[in-house]
C-alpha cells in the first residue's frame, strides 16, 4: 500500500515509516500541510496519516477541505487530543479512524488495514479469488492449497488490483504503489511484475486493457 | 420554615404609596378643619353684623316713635323670598327683663335658648346669636340661623376635597406603579442578563438597562468575570496544551522502544525494552488521569445547549469493543436514536472511559462485562468478579473521595467520576455484587433531563 504520513514530530515520524514499510508498504512522509496537499494532488494514496497540530495548519481543517473536494481516500487522524468531542468532530469531517498518542505502532498497523479494507468494501482479512486464498493482514497467498510467495513490489501491485477489484487501473497508479516519491521507476519494471504475478498466481488472473492500464478478471 | 424573598416591587411600590397615601388623608383632614373654621368664623361675622344690623333699626324706631312696634318681627321677611323656609333666620327682641317683646314669623314653636347669654352659641341646629344693646334700658336682638346651610356646605366641600384628592391619590398610584415597574424591569432585565452568564457564557453584561448607581457594581462584575473568563480558558488551553506536549513525547518514547524491540534480537535487551514500554504505558494512563483530573477540576460538566450523546457514547463502546473483541468477554448493547442532555460530551467521555477501563481490569470469572446503553439516558455496565464484602464495598465509596497521592489507582478514576457526575448532574450509582446477582460488581450512570428521540 501506498502510504502518505502527514507528522511534525520527526522522531515519532521515523519508527512509524520504519515499521509500516517493514510491513511491505511505502510510506511518504511530510511535515506540513502545504507539501501533503502538493503530493495528494499528485499521487494516489491508500491511506493518509494525519497529524492535526502541524506547524502551517489544523489538520482538521485540512481534512475538511480535502474531503469537500470529494477525495476518498480513507484517513486516519493520528493525534494527542484525546478528547471525545475532539474524536466525534475529526470523524464528523471525514476521517475514517482516529488513533490517539501514544499508540502502540501495531495498533495503528492494523487500524490501517481495517480502514484500508473498510474503504475496498472488504470486512474480512481474508479474500477469496478463484483458486486464491488471500490473506490481507499477513500478505500471504495459497494458490490451491499451496503457498504462493510474492516479492514486496509483487505483492504492492496484486494488492492495489485487488483493491479496486473489478475496476481497470492505470498503469501510473500502480507504479505509484510500488515506487517511493522521486525514486526511479525502470522501463518495463511494471510489466516485468505483471508477467511474474500472472506466472504465480494464474495466466489470466490479470488482464491487460491496452493504453488504459490493467485488472483482475471478473 | 419558607424563607420568603421580599419583592424589589412590591416594597418600592409599599414604600412609595403608603406614605403618599398618607400624607393625602391628612391633608384632607387638615383642609378640612381650616376650612370649618374660617367659614364658621365667616358666617358668624355674617351673623353678627346682620344681628348689629337688626339691632340698630329697632333701636332707632324705638328712639323714633318711643316703642319697637309691630313692625319689628317683619324685619326678615325679605328672606322668604331668597331662602327655603327651614333655612330662614329667627328674630327675637326680648326685653331688659328677658320678656319677648317682638319675633319674627319663622320662629313658629322654636324656644329662646336658656340661659340667654350675649354671644354666639349653637342650639338645636341653629347658630344663635344674643346681642344686647349698648343703651341703658334697651333690651338685647336675638338673631338664629339654622345650621343646614352651613352643614350642606361643608359636606359639598368634604365631598370636592375628598373627591379631588383620591383623584390625585389615584393619579399619584399610577404614576407611581408605572415608574416602580419600569424601574424594577429594568433591574429585572439586568438580573436575567447576570443570571444568564456561566462558565460558557462570561461576556460583560449588557449596559443598556443599568442605572448610573450600580454602574461601579457593574465595573466590578465585569472585571471579575473577566478574570474568571481567562483563568477558565487559561485552564483548558493547558489541559489541551498539555495533553499534546505530554503524550508526544511519550508516544516518541514508546514508538522507538517498539522499533527497536522489533529490530534487536537479543532476550536480555528485549526484555529491558518490554519493561520500557511497560513503564511508558503507566505513565500514559497516568497523564490521561491527570488531564482528565484537570478537566474535571476547571468545571467540566454542563453546557449552556443541549447535544446529541448518543454518539458518545456510541464511539466509547466501539472503542471498547477495540480494546476486547472476544464477544464471549463483552456484550454491548448500543444505544438508539437521539439523546439530546446538557451534559457536556467530554465529561460524559471521561465517565464512561473511568468505568469501562475499571470493569474490564477488574472482570475476571466466567460471565460476560456487559455494557448496556439500550435503555435511553442510561449506561449500565457490570462485570463478574468475585463478591465484594460488605467492608470492602464501603471502602471502594469511601475511595471516591480523592486521596492526597495521585495514583493509577481505582479511587482516582471513580473519584474523577464522582466530580465529574456532581458537576454535571448525572446520578452515580454502584452496586456489589450485582443485582440479582450473588457475584460481580454494577455501575450506573443515569443521564440527567435528557430528551429522547427514537430512532
């Protein structure tokens, strides 16, 4: 998953990427509200992160604002006001889950799948695909009845297909996924993981819509 | 015993009126009396020179033709035709020996006064006069008016004063009543204005119905106010203020220790670094009690509007069900519809995270913690555990009042609770064990004038 975290405090903001990124995502990381909105305007994300006490404005302001310009991108406020009414007021604006300081980093972990899996209309951890077993929280894959193993680029593009199951992606948007901002994307990378997913996990498993991008078949 | 407040208008009005009132009955009895007077004192002059009058031609006459003559009882019929008959004067002219040697025809069965002494005197509703003659051997006019004229007169002027005078007493109540009320009005309007102000609401008081009198008052009200404003919000500001500059620090704590037990492999280091955690997590729950401590203690409790709790309590439940998912340990039944209290969300808040956090640390058997908010304005949480003595359970209530320490305790918490529940209204009840129930423990929070809304 792609994963944009909007946090002032660069020492909590470290061990946060650290172990969401151990947990095969990419997260981008900003300290102030001007460079997230450049980047949300840029790049699609799963999932944002969002402080609201930052050095250029309230978080949630920010998120009201991004919300009425219709983005759907699920949001979870990550903050030390811990009161109730602060609580209802950033779920009222728009955000999908609300963690409150200190956190443990697996609990927002896995609020971030819930979140994620809650915005792809996914109740349970576990999808069924054809002959697929997919397993959201541990990344793992059985393909009739055996262990399927997927590198972390693999499985960032098989997880952004799945997520919008149904639905043609285009080909920037899943480089996006598995790609950092501003890191080198090689020719073909794409399509050389494309190839290596449809090996592993079935021929037509994934179809090309040619100049429009890619999809899981129905 | 009723301690009855006196009213502001009906003492103004009392103390105004009474005496007014007062002042006008005497003063009619004063006119009055001044009045009797000088128009006796006139009649009788009138009287008197009539008598002087009477007396002179029938002296003349009697120096003239050597007797008084017949014509002297004649000497007021001119009145007969000026006067009504009761309201005609009597003449007599008696003798030097007290014999009536002449009367006028209105004096019909009337009998001279006896004795008959010179001067004025009253007799029988007449005004009589004795006025004897200044010659040697002449005898003296009697001369007698009825008193019905004057007695008429005075009751016409009794009745004008008297009636001019409740007029003006009426006029002057009016008056009176409407100055009275529009003063207190506008007092009564700033009362309202002051009564209206709370812990929301400490704006200066509205200057357009105050007396230049009480203005200083009101310079110092406001300027109380004023303080009391900023201390509140100065105490908010730090509650929230604090709840960011402790709980950051501490989250950058715990995220690096938990990082960097995921990246160490070595026992020894991992267990010292679960025991920083352990540590971290204490002083967490430690600055969420303080803040809430704080909270509680800057008069978190009622809001000036009324609000939705529902919600709230709604978002503590899911949260709890984070917190114990196992459905066989925790059974919640979610509110319905609206619930619309004064209480303020916040406090709500903390109450009920006080008693969830304590049902699940202290449950332990094999029943359920239920929390149940289905009945409207109510949260009933219970928990197994064993039964509490009847030493113990006091003890726990006795712990409501906050020890000198703080502590992660029981007692901190339900004495958070119990402040919190005070200043907002809200009954606090605890129950050990259960009812209905040999074992476990019960709290109640019974929201206070909600107003419902089924869903």
């Amino acid at each position: 998953m792609r994963i944009l975290l909007i946090e002032d405090e660069a020492a909590l903001a470290r061990p946060l990427i650290e172990h969401l990124e151990a947990d095969q995502n990419i997260v981008e990381w900003f300290d102030t509200l001007d460079e997230a909105d450049a980047a949300l305007r840029t790049l699609d994300y799963d999932v944002v992160l969002l402080d609201l006490k930052l050095p250029d404005g309230d978080g949630l302001i920010f998120l009201s604002s991004l919300r009425s310009r219709m983005l759907r991108t699920p949001i979870i406020i990550l903050t030390a006001r811990d009161k109730v009414s602060d609580r209802i007021d950033g779920l009222n604006r728009g955000a999908d889950d609300y963690v409150i300081k200190p956190f443990d980093l697996d609990e927002v972990k896995a609020r971030v799948h819930t979140v994620c899996r809650r915005s792809a209309n996914q109740i349970a951890q576990t999808v069924q695909l054809r002959d697929l077993v997919i397993n959201l929280s541990d990344h793992s894959v059985i393909r009739a009845g055996q262990p399927v193993r997927l590198t972390a680029k693999e499985w960032g593009v098989f997880e952004t297909l799945l997520r919008r199951k149904s639905q043609i992606v285009p080909k920037e948007s899943l480089e996006a996924s598995i790609y950092a901002y501003g890191e080198e994307i090689e020719s073909n990378a794409l399509e050389a993981h494309i190839s290596r997913l449809r090996t592993k996990l079935g021929k037509d498993l994934i179809v090309t819509h040619r100049g429009m991008g890619y999809a899981l078949t129905k | 015993m009723i301690n009855r407040r006196k009213s502001l208008f009906q003492s103004l009005l009392g103390s105004l009126l009474l005496p007014g009132l007062i002042v006008m009955v005497v003063s009619v009895f004063i006119v009055l009396h001044v009045f009797m007077d000088e128009y006796d004192e006139l009649l009788d002059a009138s009287l008197t020179g009539k008598a002087h009058l009477l007396r002179d031609i029938i002296e003349t006459s009697q120096r003239t033709t050597g007797s008084i003559g017949t014509g002297a009882g004649n000497l007021l019929d001119y009145e007969s035709d000026l006067r009504k008959p009761n309201e005609r004067a009597l003449l007599w002219y008696v003798g030097v020996n007290g014999e009536v040697m002449a009367r006028s025809m209105t004096v019909g069965t009337f009998a001279l006064p006896v004795p008959l002494l010179p001067g004025l005197s009253t007799t029988r509703g007449h005004r009589v006069i004795v006025l004897p003659s200044d010659q040697p051997g002449m005898g003296s006019v009697v001369v007698a008016e009825p008193m019905i004229e004057r007695s008429e007169a005075i009751t016409d002027v009794i009745i004008g004063v008297v009636v001019g005078l409740a007029l003006l007493g009426l006029l002057f109540a009016l008056a009176s009543f409407w100055a009275v009320r529009r003063s207190v009005a506008m007092i009564a309007e700033l009362s309202r204005n002051i009564a209206e102000k709370n812990e929301h609401n400490l704006s200066p008081i509205d200057r357009d119905n105050t007396f230049a009198e009480i203005t200083p008052a009101i310079d110092t009200l406001d300027g109380l106010m004023s303080r009391l404003d900023r201390a509140l919000h100065a105490e908010r500001a730090f509650a929230t203020n604090a709840a960011h500059e402790l709980r950051t620090p501490v989250a950058i704590c715990l995220a690096q220790a938990q990082r960097l037990r995921a990246k160490i492999n070595d026992p020894v280091q991992t267990g010292n670094l679960v025991e920083i955690e352990t540590g971290l997590k204490r002083l967490e729950r430690l600055i969420e009690r303080l803040l809430q401590l704080s909270r509680a203690q800057s008069g978190l409790g009622l809001n000036a509007s009324v609000t939705d709790l529902n919600p709230v309590i709604t978002i503590l439940m899911n949260e709890l069900r984070n917190q114990c998912p196992d459905t066989d340990k925790l059974v919640l039944k979610f509110p319905t519809g609206r619930c619309l209290s004064r209480v303020d969300p916040d406090a709500l808040g903390i109450i009920l995270t006080n008693i969830f956090d304590n049902a699940l640390k202290h449950a332990c058997g094999t029943a359920p913690t239920i929390v149940d908010a289905s009945r409207p304005g109510d949260v009933l949480v219970s928990n197994d555990c064993a039964p509490l003595s009847t030493t113990d359970f006091e003890a726990m209530k006795q712990r409501f009042i906050r020890r000198d320490t703080v502590s992660d305790g029981y007692g901190l918490g339900l004495s958070i609770v119990q402040d919190l529940c005070n200043q907002s209204g809200c009954q606090f009840e605890i129950y050990g064990p259960r009812p209905d129930n040999p074992r476990g423990f019960a709290a109640v929070v019974r929201l206070p004038k909600v107003e419902i809304i089924k869903a």
